[in-house]
C-alpha cells in the first residue's frame, strides 16, 4: 500500500463549517508485548484472543488513515504467531487500511513474524531483529528418578502416545519426528518472511533463516526491516506533523484481569488449597519466558 503524507481534505470536508472538519491524520497504535503463547491461568501470555478486541478497535477507528502496531516480543508459539499475524492482515484488507510496525527492545522469532505483518518495519538501530527458525527445549528427568528409586507408571492406548516423554530415555525415533516437524515449521517461517519481503531482502538465504538476530541497523541492511526510527517520529514525517496517534487498549475488563484482579477465584482457590497445580504451571510459565527474554541479553 501507498503511504500517504499530508492527505488533503475531501470536497464534503472543505465545504464543512471549519470547527466539524478533520484536517489531520489519525493513526490508533496497538501495543504487542510479552512471550507469545507462553502462560497460565494466573500469567496471561500474548495470543489472539488477548489482542482480537484491542486489534478489532484500532481498524475500525472511525477515519484512521493507518494503523501502527509496536511489537516488543522474543517470540514463543509459532500457530499463535500466525493467528495474531493473519489477524492483521485480514483487517488491514477488510479496512483497506497500511498497517506499520515498530520494533521496539526484540521482534525476535515469532516477535518478528508479527513483525512481519506490517507493510513497512521500523526498529530502532538497537533493536534486536531476527531469528527465524523454530526451538524446543526440554529436560531429561529418566536417570534423575532412577537415582531417586522413583518408579515411572504409565499406561496408554496408542504405542506413540508418550513420545518424548521426559521422564523416560530419549529414544532416536522420537527425536527424528521432532525435527521433521521443526523443519515443517521452519519452512512455513521462511516462506511467510520471503512473501512479505519480497526483493528487499539483501543477504544469504542460509544466514538470513539460519536462527540468528542481529541489530536494527544490520537487519535494515539484510531487509529485514524497511528503516531505523521510533513510531512516533516515522508517523509526523509520513503523515505530518498534525498527526493523531491515538492508543488503543484492551477494554477495563481485559485490563482488570490483565492485572491479576479478574483471578481472585483463582487466587481464593490457591489459598485455600486447591491451586497447587496453577502455581506450578505459573511458575513454569515464568521461568520459561524469563528464559526466552534472555536469550537477547534482556
């Protein structure tokens, strides 16, 4: 889509008493942070139905003459990278409206699949760009329990039920599936990032989806990103000085429970004993997105 800078008013604006027209550009921002997918009950991650509404709200923003999405994420689920990412696009067409996104601390991963949704990509020179490819991660517990003389009870229908099960030794079958699916996934990736970026990307294909990120400035010159600066003065110089940004939040009951205050059931059950299992998870969860933040030194 064509940018647009200093839009003239229409005929019906013109003829409109001076105090009902709308002579400056509006933009709604969404703000796209956290590990996607990743979380519990208790620690909400980022994931279509948490941003559908806050995304719904920006492209209907009555005459918006874009929409701007700031994307600060290390990544995290590869299928809710693509909702959220088919998402926009289906918006941006349905409203006919350029969508531009900003990279803020990491687009990295599924950060910059969502990234990717954009029809221009900014970051700052020192943004961390990149990393397309696909991980998993796990530990091994089978020689842990054995030492311990914890036995392991498992019954199933279906003899692949418990593949790769942590609790049992790693087996090369097992192993072999696994990589055959990341390398579905990994392919999926590399043909979303070549559509959208077409001929601007400007390096080996190899390195370029080989998993590792570089800075903003490095990717500006691998294409990976369109140009260096913040949301705020990209959008004045594309659309003028007078421009509106507006923010688009989630509504107070997003938000409330957002904050933790929509799980006091939650919270009531814990305390009372029945919430072993949601601190487990949540403390999982944390560990697993502090882990994925660091992996950029963040």
């Amino acid at each position: 889509m064509s940018e647009k800078k200093n839009k003239k008013p229409s005929l019906l604006g013109r003829l409109l008493p001076k105090r009902f027209r709308r002579d400056y550009p509006v933009v709604p921002v969404v703000r796209l942070t956290g590990a996607i997918g990743m979380g519990s009950a208790l620690r909400p991650g980022l994931s279509l139905s948490s941003c559908a509404a806050t995304l719904e709200k920006a492209f209907s923003t009555g005459r918006a003459d874009a929409v701007a999405i700031a994307i600060n994420s290390p990544g995290g689920s590869p299928v809710q990278s693509n909702l959220i990412f088919k998402r926009i696009r289906a918006l941006a067409e349905e409203k006919s409206l350029p969508v531009y996104t900003f990279c803020e601390d990491v687009a990295a991963s599924g950060g910059y699949w969502l990234a990717c949704a954009g029809d221009k990509i900014y970051a700052d020179p020192s943004s961390i760009i990149g990393s397309i490819g696909v991980v998993s991660s796990g530990f091994g517990f089978d020689k842990a329990i054995e030492k311990l003389g914890i036995e392991r009870r498992v019954y199933t229908a279906g003899e692949r039920k418990v593949i790769l099960d942590p609790f049992q030794p790693e087996k090369p079958k097992d192993v072999k599936q696994l990589l055959a699916l990341q390398k579905e996934m990994h392919q999926s990736f590399k043909s979303l990032v070549m559509e959208r970026r077409g001929t601007a990307l400007n390096g080996d294909e190899k390195a370029l989806f080989s998993g590792e990120f570089w800075t903003g400035e490095k990717s500006r010159e691998l294409g990976l990103i369109d140009g260096t600066g913040d949301l705020r003065s990209v959008m004045r110089e594309i659309f003028g000085d007078k421009v509106q940004l507006k923010l688009v939040s989630a509504d107070k009951g997003r938000l409330m429970r957002r904050l933790g205050l929509g799980q006091l059931s939650a919270a009531s059950s814990i305390l009372s004993g029945g919430g072993g299992v949601s601190i487990v998870e949540d403390a999982l969860a944390a560990l697993e997105t502090r882990a994925l933040w660091a992996r950029f030194g963040l």
